[in-house]
C-alpha cells in the first residue's frame, strides 16, 4: 500500500507534540491533527478519520485511557498508539486490554518512533 | 526587532516557551495552596501533570538536571494523590516545589541565554526523596492500590476461537528477545499475549507474572519470553504475527509435539480463565469527567512577540503611505471627488487596522501582578511579617512592551512597602492596626493611561527625615514650611537616597526607587507618591497604553521637525521682549507667574542652523518630567498629531535627548524629542 498514513497526535505538551510530529513526518506520516487533550482528540477522530492516532496518558479534562475507550467505541478498528513514561505499566497493560495496538515510551527519539510505528 | 536576537532550533524553542509557562502556572497554585493549608485533588493533578511533562521534555531535550528533579517531585504528588487523606507538612511540601520551581527557572533562563544548564539539583531531589520517605512513615504505605493490582491477573487464555476444533492444533514454542533498551520488556510480552489470543487456544509463558513482579523485566532481559501455545492457525500466520512486535531482535519459533518441561509444570496448575476482552475495566483514575469541551481553548495561538513588532511596523509604514498618497502635493488644487472618496474609506481601515494591531499586543497585568505573590510570601516568611497581598484590576490591559518595563520596578516597590513599609507585628497592635498587614496592588484604565497603584497599610514615610535627609546631601536650599509632600516625597527617587540606616537583605541599599523611576521613565510613565504618617503610603505610577503611538507636538526648528510627546507638555506661548534672563554663567531663564525656568534651545542643543534665534522670534514649550519643569525654545510650532513611534536604528549609538522617530506624511523624519534627556542635561 503507497497510501501514506495519517496520523491524529494528542499530547497536552506543545513541545511533545511538535517533537513527535517531526519524528513522525520524518518516518513519511502525514500527521493530519492535533489535540491536546482527551476530549478533542475523539472530536477531531470523528471527524478526520485518521489511520493512526497517538494518546499521551496524563492529560487534563480527559486523559488518554477514557480516550481510548471512547474512540474504541466510536470506532472498533482505531488504530491507537499510547505515549507513556516509564512507571505507567499498569495504565500501559490497560491501554493494551482495551484495544490499543502500542505504545511508546517518553523519552523517546526518532530511532524509536521509526520502529515503532514503521510496523504498522 | 534587535537585530542579535541568537536564532534558536524551533524544538529548543518551544521547550524554552512551555517550561517557562509551565512553572510560573505551578507557582501560581503553590502559592495558593500554601496560603490555605490546602491541596485539593484538582490542584495535586495540576502539579503531578506539570511535573510529568516537564519531565519528559527535559528527557528529551536531554536537560537531565531538570528531567530527575521533575520526576523526583513527580513521585510525591503520585504518592499524594493515591493516597487520599495524607498529612502534608505544607511548609517544608511547598518550600521544596517552590526552591524546585527556582532551579527549573533558572535552568530554564541558562539554557535562553544559550549556556550550559549545569545547575545540580541533586540536593534538591534528596530532599524530595526524603519527605517522601517521612511522609510514608507517617501516614503508612500506599493503602488505596491500584485496582487491577488485587485482581487475579490472568495469565492462561482459552480463547473460544480455541474451542471450536482440536484436531488441527499445533503446538509452538516461541522465545523472544527484545531489542536492548526498549524499556518495559513485562509490558512488551503482554501486548505479545494480548494479541495472540485471539488465534491460540491454549498459552502458557515465562515469566509467568508479567506484570507485577519487577523481575520479569530483567528476566526477559537475560533469557527472552518463552511463549507456548497451541493453535489452528498455520504457522505462516503465527510467523507474521510474532514478526510484527515491535522492537523484536530475535525470534526462536519451533514447532513441537509436546511442550518443554518447565512450560508444562505451569499447565499442571492451570487455571483456566475465559477471556471477555470487552469486560469494562475500572480506570484507576477517578477523575475523568466525561465532557466534550472542545474548541475552546484551541481558539488562543501564541505568536512570537517579534513578529508582531513586526507587524506593528508595516502598520505604521502603511498609515504613514496612506497619508503620503491621499495628501500628495500633486493632487493639490485637483477637482477629486471619487479619489476622495476612496481615499477616505482607505484611511478608516487603515485606522481600524491600526487598532487592531494594537489590541493584539494588549496583555492582562494579572501575569506580572501574581509573581508578586511569590516575592509577598518568601519575604514575609524570612522577616516574619504576617502580610496579606490584595490585587485589584489585574484584567487590565497594556501593552506587551511595558510589561515587560514595569515588572522589576513594581518588585521594588513591593519589597519597599514589605520591608520599610510595613511595621512588625507588635508594633502594628500597639499602633491600634490589624496584625496582619496589608499591601495592594491596583491596576485601573484614566484616558490614555494606565495606572498602577502600591498602597500598604504601614507606617508611612517621614517627612521631617526625609527632609533632613535629602538637606543633608545638599539636595535642598529651602525650608522644611515651603514645601509641599509631593516635593518632598520625590527625593526618595532620587539616586543613593535612602531614609533607613539598616541594610536587609532585600531593601535599604540605595538601590532601588531611582532604579524604578529610571525604568519608569524609560517608558514615558511618572511616579506620584502618597503618604500619611502612620497609615500607609500609596505609590502610583502612570504609564501610557502604549509605547508605539503617541500624541505628539510637531515643531520646527531650522530645516528640520521635532515631535515632543503631548504628555510632558505644560503649555505653551510666544515670550516677550526682556521676559528671558540669564545668570552670571550664561543660563537663560524666564520668569512665568513668579517662577524661573531654565530655557533650552533646541537649535544649540542639535546644533541647527536657523534664522530664528531672537526670543521674541520663537516660542517656547513648557516641558515636565516628574520633578523639574524647564522651557523648550523652538522656531514655530506645526499641529497636533498621533504618531508611529519608531526606534532610532541601532547604529547611531547614543543620541541623548532623543527617544525616537516617526516617519511624517509628506515623508519626512521628525526625532521624538526625549523630555527626561533633555531636562537632565
């Protein structure tokens, strides 16, 4: 598939989520979206559609899980890849039962993004 | 604007912008929460969020100082949000995230000015480290677990995929090493799990406990994930299934008959567990309000402040065309009534333009009014003063520019009315005051101005040593009797003046009101001082909307144009013969309702060739700045009007008497005479 991937970026950090934006453009991602905080991420999901989408979990008014399950609901097939830091395991082994296909961990740099996202 | 300006990696760039917003954010809600013994669960999310993401960012940027400071802070507002009833020693709590907020911004500025953020903030994490372990012992381990923590993990699938047939089973055996620092191995291998459930019927894998041992990170570390399972899939799916993990350096997949021993010993005591992968999971968080608020806040972008200098610019250059067209000297004496008309609907969007421009740069005082909570706090705490921080107006608006002026002169202000200012708590009840003491802090709109106002409640200022004081350094030749309080107030301003014999660590230096006035001036603002013995003194300072238009005089002297701002004019008038006198050194004065005036002529001090040089010729504009009221000698004047105010370009280096230019319809440049310059030659 020469289809290029579109990706929606949710992270309450502006400066995550330019980092990732870069790295992910970087590795031939469109990223079509950003938001910055659960609650705008399921907007913008219904309504950019987008192959992928990346959920911090610490964010104000909704954090990435209630995202998750949101946008699990909304849509059965999302594709949702979280960004978690290390001592976040048990919200990470939840994220993954409740459907997401990956994480990330916070640090990262590109090398870690390009394989991590280069299998989807 | 400053042609210098270091241009930084956008990535740096944004780091530097956030961690500065970030900390003044959490100080803002320490302090707070500080001042009411208090920390409420909003509040303890606020700060774990802003310390997580500081930490991270600073990982990133590789500013490890501030990433383990951040994360060390961090794990204390875990601890005290998942356990919900701790006792919290808020001085020493909030001492530490203020000294950690301290060094963050400290960092944070190195890194600006573009040197090394070497800074340590060791002692800072052991100190963090340690009101963690006492408040542990104080209040017991963790007592409200996670949730998914005391359910019976599950370990063994059978999938009802599994159950349909058992005669094409196969059985495999897997083992997996991940890559090395990949980090949460335990994590890896469930997702691993979690996804081949769906196709295996039965599993069984070692380590066995993935998650809440923490040696089976270092476990798969050392000799991989060891996987067995059976299933119907073919073994080319089961391949493209476990090469797709992310992060995978090497995968032993064998087909077999039976399953190795030590995978066998775990089947003997299987429970089996039928997975429902849709059972609603409790969320160990308990704050997670389900609301749609989008939009909102995404409505505000951040611009950088150059640009809109910028913008402010071309604005000004436009207004500036705008007048060089329509009153171009060729269309004088011409019959124009559509040009004309055009013309004027130029000039109202020019105008609506304009306006626009300037609202953008308009920015609440309430920023720069809250850091004095800070200043307010640590004072009181080091001087024992029990000081209570009112702040009246702090949604008015000014311009970006002189925010930026006024926020080192009103911490002088403040830490003046903290330490002179206001009395020691015995003093103040023996004085028939309430114990606590009270400094206000006031920002209002008056016409074009802005005034921003320091009132404490404390004991005043003395007129009589004041007087004494400033007679002492020969800075007055007349009585006590003929002068009145303001006059006498204003010595304070002046430099190395200061009433208190005692020097502290914050105030009493010399330092200081001149410094503040000076920084006032600088942006055409005045300082007026209040004060009654015994009740307080009030400090108000006036300062314009903003730095970019002005109301201006235009006057002529010789060939050339002069603006003199319209706020530092007294009044103006033709003198009469033998009115102007001069002393024996050759100063000129004149006498105007009983007082003398020194008079300045601006074609001597520009050095202007002009025929107008007889008094009687001229005329003079009475000029003021705070304290001194002088006569400015010029040729004619031109009008009134509102002018772009530009900087002078950095290569003419020092032009005193000079605060700028503006560019004039027909073309030309008028220099905006500087009052304050000129009245301190």
């Amino acid at each position: 598939m020469n289809l290029v991937k579109r990706i929606l970026i949710t992270d309450d950090a502006v400066f995550m989520r330019f980092s990732l934006k870069a790295m992910l453009e970087k590795c031939g991602f469109q990223v079509v979206g950003e938001a910055e905080n659960g609650a705008i991420a399921i907007e913008k999901y219904k309504v950019l559609k987008p192959d992928i989408v990346t959920l911090d979990i610490t964010m104000p008014i909704m954090d990435g899980l209630e995202a998750l399950k949101n946008i699990k609901a909304f849509d059965k097939n999302a594709k949702v890849i979280m960004i978690s830091a290390m001592g976040q395991e048990t919200i990470v082994r939840e994220a993954i039962m409740l459907g997401a296909i990956g994480f990330v961990i916070k640090p990262f740099i590109q090398e870690t993004i390009t394989k991590a996202f280069s299998k989807l | 604007m400053s042609g210098d300006e270091i241009i930084r990696e956008p990535m740096l760039e944004i780091y530097i912008f956030e961690a500065t917003q970030l900390m003044e954010q959490l100080e803002e809600i320490s302090i707070e929460c500080e001042k009411n013994k208090e920390i409420g669960t909003e509040a303890i999310n606020e700060i774990f969020r802003v310390m997580h993401t500081i930490k991270s960012s600073s990982a990133m940027m590789m500013f490890n100082n501030i990433a383990v400071l951040a994360h060390s802070l961090e794990d204390l507002f875990y601890y005290i949000r998942e356990n919900d009833a701790v006792n919290i020693d808020f001085e020493k709590l909030f001492d530490l995230v203020l000294f950690g907020i301290d060094f963050i911004k400290g960092e944070v500025s190195k890194i600006e000015n573009n040197n090394n953020a070497d800074g340590s903030s060791e002692s800072l994490v052991k100190k963090s480290t340690s009101l963690l372990k006492d408040m542990k012992e104080t209040n017991g381990v963790i007592i409200k677990n996670d949730l998914s923590e005391k359910r019976e993990d599950t370990k063994y699938y059978i999938s009802s995929y599994g159950n349909s047939s058992n005669e094409n089973k196969q059985k495999y055996v897997a083992r997996i090493f991940y890559e090395d620092g990949c980090e949460m191995e335990n994590v890896r291998a469930y997702t691993v799990i979690h996804n081949l459930k769906d196709i295996v019927s039965e599993m069984y894998h070692i380590p066995e406990d993935i998650i809440e041992s923490n040696d089976s990170v270092e476990l798969i570390r050392k000799n991989g994930f060891l996987i067995g399972f059976s299933t119907t899939a073919i073994k080319e799916k089961v391949e493209e299934e476990l090469n797709g993990i992310v992060f995978l350096r090497e995968l032993e997949l064998q087909q077999v008959d039976e399953f190795p021993q030590e995978l066998k010993a775990l089947k003997a005591k299987t429970k089996i567990v039928l997975e429902d992968p849709e059972e609603p999971m409790e969320s160990n968080k308990e704050e997670v309000p389900h609301i749609n608020k989008s939009g909102k806040q995404q409505s505000i972008i951040s611009v950088n402040i150059s640009k809109l200098d910028m913008l402010l610019d071309l604005v000004g250059e436009i207004v500036i065309s705008e007048a060089m067209v329509t009153k171009n000297p060729d269309l004088e004496g011409l019959q124009l009534d559509d040009f004309n008309k055009a013309a004027r609907q130029l000039r109202k969007l020019t105008n609506e333009l304009q306006d626009i421009v300037m609202s953008i740069r308009m920015v609440p005082v309430s920023m720069t009014f809250h850091k004095m909570n800070r200043i307010v706090r640590d004072m009181s705490k080091k001087q024992n003063k029990d000081v209570e921080l009112e702040i009246i107006g702090e949604e008015t608006e000014v311009d970006k520019n002189i925010i930026d002026h006024i926020s080192d002169p009103l911490m002088h202000l403040v830490r003046n009315s903290l330490d002179h200012g206001l009395e020691e708590e015995g003093e103040r009840l023996a004085s028939d005051k309430p114990k606590v003491g009270k400094i206000t802090l006031e920002a209002k709109n008056a016409g074009g101005d802005v005034f921003i106002i320091v009132r404490d409640d404390g004991r005043g200022l003395d007129r009589k040593k004041i007087y004494d004081k400033a007679k002492l350094q020969g800075l007055v030749n007349k009585p006590l009797e003929e002068l009145t309080d303001k006059e006498i107030f204003a010595y304070i301003l002046l430099p190395g003046f200061s009433t208190n014999d005692s020097v502290t660590e914050y105030s009493g230096r010399g330092v200081g009101m001149d410094v503040v006035k000076k920084n006032i001036d600088s942006i055409g603002g005045t300082i007026s001082i209040e004060s009654e013995i015994g009740q307080g003194s009030t400090i108000s300072i006036k300062i314009p909307l903003t730095l970019a238009i002005i109301d201006g005089l235009e006057v002529a002297v010789g060939m050339s144009k002069y603006t003199i701002p319209i706020t530092s004019i007294r009044e103006s008038f033709k003198p009469k013969e033998n009115e102007v006198i001069a002393d024996s050194e050759g100063n000129e004065m004149i006498m105007i309702r009983g007082e003398a005036y020194l008079i300045y002529r601006l074609h001597q001090i520009f050095n202007i060739n002009t025929k107008v040089t007889t008094s009687t010729d001229g005329i003079m504009v009475m000029v003021e700045d705070n304290t001194k009221a002088a006569c400015l000698f010029v040729d004619s004047l031109i009008g009134e009007q509102q002018v772009v105010v530009k900087a002078i370009p950095t290569y003419i280096k020092k032009a005193k008497g000079i605060a700028g230019c503006t560019i004039l319809g027909d073309g030309n440049i008028s220099l905006i005479i500087d009052v304050n310059g000129i009245l301190d030659r």
